[in-house]
C-alpha cells in the first residue's frame, strides 16, 4: 500500500505527517484490497477556528473512496474524515 501526504501551501511538521500516515495504515488493516491512500492537508481562507482541511482518497482496485472534512486541526480533520472513510468501505462491503 502506497500512502501519499500533500501538505498544500504549508510546511507540515514531522509530527503531523507520522500521525497522518499511522492512520492511514491502520484503515488498511480494515480493507486490505486498497491500494493507495493520498491525504491532503490545506488551510481554508479566512484564517478563522474551522480552517484546517483534510481531504482523504482511498483506492482500490476499480474503486475510489472520498471524504472531506475541516477541523479546528490537522489531526481531528484526519480522524473525522477517516470515520467517513471507514464507514463508506462498510456500506460497500454489505452490499457485495
């Protein structure tokens, strides 16, 4: 599995980029057919308390996966968009 940060007119710190790419390992453990995850980080204009973006593209083979979501952080971005993400491969899955 191929996992691929972009941090969009930002410098993201060490830090920032493990926490993203453990999450984003961990989601394959529920779905091990995905083939490449691309995370990417923005700073929404105007810098106000909700400007921090996530934007998480899951692949599989003749899938794709797309959640979204701006946080007060990163890191709750990521998770919020993850838990979108997650429950998206489910509903998938119950239907095949």
């Amino acid at each position: 599995m191929d996992v691929r940060i972009q941090a969009i007119h930002f410098d993201a710190s060490d830090k920032l980029l493990a926490f993203a790419n453990k999450k984003a390992e961990r989601l394959q453990r529920h779905n091990p057919a995905i083939t490449t995850i691309d995370i990417k980080l923005s700073v929404v204009k105007p810098e106000t308390a909700m400007n921090k973006e996530a934007v998480i593209s899951v692949y599989q083979p003749q899938d794709e996966t797309v959640a979204s979501k701006t946080a007060d952080s990163f890191e709750e971005a990521i998770d919020l968009a993850l838990e979108a993400i997650e429950r998206q491969l489910e509903k998938r899955k119950e239907r095949k």
